[in-house]
C-alpha cells in the first residue's frame, strides 16, 4: 500500500501550486518597477500579490514563505532608493523561489510509520 499525505501536506501542496503564477507575476512587477515607466500603482499591485501569497502560506503552516513574502511587502512599500528597493525584491524573489522548492518537496513526502487519518 502506498503512503498517502495527511491533510496539512494536501493543503500544503495546494497553496504551494497556486504560487509559481504569482511568481511569474511578481517578477513581472519588479522589473516593470525596474524600468522608467513605473508609477505607485504598481508598487500596490506587487503588495496585493504579495500579500495575498503571505496569507496563504500562513494559513497552512509554510512559515518560510510566509516571512519572506513578508519582508519583501515592507521593502516594496518602503521609500527612498529605487536601486536598493528593487536589488532586494529581486534576491527575495530569488529567496522565495529557493523556499518554494524545499516547501514542496517536503509537502510531498508521505510521512513514514504515521497514518495519515490521525494527522491534525
């Protein structure tokens, strides 16, 4: 009988699913703000995206996303030098993608010697 995941790890794998088109999209936004033609609305645009993916991460459990997606909303509301602003969405950008990875990897993985019908 194959191992089967428990409903948190199906959660889990749900959320993290829905993540790789807000991926595209927040990159999308970043380098829209990169360019010379980037006014406030897309800065609101990225913080919606972003705080979308963080309520979501943090109703299943998915903490390092969750901070990450959190950080990156303070930096894009943040004023002052573009340049810095845009160099840190980018590397958490990068960051969250690497988290994503391991997110899902773990999620994924049947828990071995527990019944999945017990899990919280």
């Amino acid at each position: 009988m194959a191992d089967k995941l428990t409903a948190r790890q199906q959660a889990q794998v749900a959320v993290l699913e829905s993540l790789p088109a807000k991926f595209a999209q927040m990159h999308r936004l970043i380098e829209e703000m990169a360019g010379a033609r980037a006014d406030i609305s897309v800065v609101r645009r990225l913080c919606r995206v972003l705080d979308e993916g963080k309520g979501a991460t943090s109703g299943v459990g998915l903490s390092a996303l969750t901070q990450t997606m959190g950080t990156m909303g303070m930096l894009a509301r943040r004023t002052g030098g573009e340049q810095m602003k845009i160099r840190g969405l980018r590397e958490g950008l990068a960051s969250l993608k690497i988290n994503y990875d391991g997110a899902l990897r773990v999620a994924k993985t049947p828990l071995a010697g527990e019944d999945p019908a017990a899990a919280p």
